[in-house]
C-alpha cells in the first residue's frame, strides 16, 4: 500500500446564518469543490437557549445533486415535497436525492424549539452526472442505531459507516454513484490506515481534535486535499493531543463535467440552470403536494 499525500489544507470560514454558527470549507478560496463534492456547511457546535427559534432553513427547492446531513448533536426535522417525512436524533443521517427537483425543509422540531439544548450539524453536497441529476427524487433517514459502529485502530476508534463497504461491513445507505461515506472518531493514539482506491477523490473534513494527515498536523475545522499518488490515507492522533478526533471521511469517483451552479440548482450548463428556474416557479417541484406546516 502507498500512502497519499497532502496537498493543501483549507480552513472552513465562518459564514453565519442568522443565530446559527457556520463555518465552511468547500467552496473556499483556492478550493472550488472535491468533485463529486461540491458543498460542505458546519453548523455549529453550539448552545440554544429555552424558546429558541430553531434551524433557519425553511422550505427550499433542489436539482440536480443529493444533500448528506450529519446531526452530531440535537436533532433535526425534515420535510420534503415528495412526501417524506421524519425527525432524525443525534448520530443519525439523512441523505436527499435531489434529482429532477424536490421541495425540502430543514428544521428544528418543536421539543428543541422549546427546551434547548447543543447542536452541531454538518451538511455536504453530492455532485450528480449528467445521466442523473433528472432521476427521480428520494430521501433516506437513518437514526444511529441503524448505522454500524466498526472498530478500528486496535480498539482505538470507531467508523461509522454511512455508505459504501468497510471491513466486509455495508452502511445503510446506497448511493448512486458508488459513494463510501462515513464519520470517525480516533483516540490519542490511534493510527489507522484508511482505504481510498486510486482514481477516487477524498473527502477528509476535521470537524473536532488535532490529527496527522499523511504526518501533517490538520487542526478542527480544516479541510485536506490529497494527492491521487496513493491507496490510502494515513491518519494518526498524538498520544498527547488531550482529546478525540472527529473526521468527515469518503470518497467517490470524480465526475468530470461542468459544473454550473446557481443557489440551489447545480447542472451542466446555464440553459439547464434557467430551466430549472422556470419548473421551480410553474409548480413542477410540488410532488406529491405543498409542505406540511414545518415544525408545528
């Protein structure tokens, strides 16, 4: 096995919405996606008080890619116009299908609008080819219990694997386009080796701690790009670095087309942009019909 290695580390900027902490890595300066990843937000971490108004992110429309939200902490209501409904708790997953264009809402339910509590989300974006951004739209909500908890680094971490196989393991999701995706938590002390097959693009996110990446020290909140000169990712977390790491990890095979992106439609060209625009405001979104009233 040969080891890839670094090309840049990216720090996510910070880029709040309204009350809720933002830091983003992807799209940034230098870097403008990780084909097929196009998009990673970081919400939070953070503390809402008692009769807090909750996540933002009213009813919007997609096409043309898929949304993979992380809730490490608190929980998160989702709402969609194609009928799919569900609250997701700590540790769990959701991964939207987009496609030919779905109406979502993103928010907080009422029990945490009321009460409060820690919250920390991470939502990325998925690139899909041309062959398939006008699939069908489709949601999976996958709590924490229902995602495997893989051992690794000799007891010292766990993977969660979200998508994809890992050690004779298949996470609960199954992507399009052959997407591994999972999040890991390593121990001072870990040091891991992590599959990433030539001709596959890495997604490796810091979201907490101070590993090595290919013997680089990468702190919190920083993005690494890797060179395609390995099979593998070397990971590794000081023996002295006084708490846990907690990384982002996947990869995919690149796309390799244009990528033409406006707001919340991301296609091969401007006339597909202005096409979406136009299905959008006639209604050709609305699925199986409006929006629940989120959040009530």
């Amino acid at each position: 096995m040969t080891s890839r290695s670094l090309t840049g580390i990216h720090p996510a900027l910070r880029d709040d919405i309204a009350d809720l902490v933002t830091r983003r890595p992807v799209p940034g300066p230098g870097l403008d996606q990780v084909d097929p990843f196009l998009f990673l937000n970081h919400h939070g971490p953070q503390t809402y008080p008692p009769g807090n108004n909750g996540l933002p992110f009213g009813p919007h429309p997609h096409r043309g890619f898929e949304t993979v939200t992380f809730i490490l902490e608190g929980n998160l209501a989702h709402y969609d116009s194609g009928g799919h409904e569900s609250v997701i708790e700590a540790g769990g997953v959701q991964w939207m299908t987009a496609g030919s264009g779905l109406i979502h809402a993103e928010v907080s339910p009422p029990s945490f609008k009321q009460a409060g509590g820690g919250l920390e989300i991470l939502q990325l974006w998925v690139n899909l080819p041309a062959a398939l951004k006008m699939t069908a739209p489709r949601y999976t909500g996958v709590q924490a219990d229902a995602i495997p908890a893989i051992p690794v680094a000799d007891g010292q971490g766990t993977l969660n694997l979200i998508a994809g196989t890992f050690a004779g393991v298949t996470g609960p999701i199954r992507s399009l386009t052959g997407v591994f995706m999972s999040t890991l938590r390593l121990s001072p002390g870990a040091r891991i080796d992590l599959p990433a097959p030539q001709g596959r693009s890495v997604f490796l996110y810091v979201v907490s701690g101070h590993p090595k990446v290919s013997g680089a020290d990468v702190a919190a909140w920083h993005l690494v790009t890797l060179a395609a000169d390995g099979d593998h990712v070397a990971l590794a977390v000081p023996q002295d670095a006084g708490e846990d790491a907690v990384l982002l990890f996947g990869h995919a095979d690149p796309i390799g087309e244009p990528v033409v992106a406006h707001g919340p439609f991301v296609m091969n060209t401007r006339e597909e942009i202005g096409e979406a625009i136009r299905d959008y405001q006639a209604g050709k979104f609305n699925g199986t019909g409006p929006l629940p009233a989120v959040g009530q």
